[in-house]
C-alpha cells in the first residue's frame, strides 16, 4: 500500500484542497504545470521549494485518486 505522506490536507489552508507537504502548493497546480510543461527542472525552477519525492508522491496519488 501506497502512503503518501508528502501530500497533505488541511482545511485551514487552500480550503482543505491536497497541498504538497503543507506548502502553498496544490497537488493540482503541481500537476497543470506538469501537463503544461514535463520538464522537471523548469518546474522546479519556478517553484524552488519542490523535490523529485514531492514530484513522484503527487502523481501517485492522482493515479490513486
């Protein structure tokens, strides 16, 4: 079974939407940006607080959800 403990939820922030760990980054802004442009290194570029683990965990969990 898969855990993914680097995606997070918390009502109190984004209206509860799945964040990755608790940064003000949607699984789903993550994911546009993933749709819009697949390299990595530029993405992380924009968001320099995001990790390959990140990266991988999140999109195991939209294959999940």
């Amino acid at each position: 079974m898969t855990t993914f403990d680097r995606i997070t939820s918390d009502p109190a922030l984004l209206n509860g939407q799945p964040c990755i760990r608790g940064l003000r980054l949607t699984v789903r802004l993550v994911l546009e940006a993933l749709a819009t442009s697949p390299d990595r290194g530029e993405i992380r570029l924009g968001y320099p607080e995001l990790e390959d683990k990140d990266i991988r965990k999140e999109l195991e969990y939209a294959a999940a959800t």
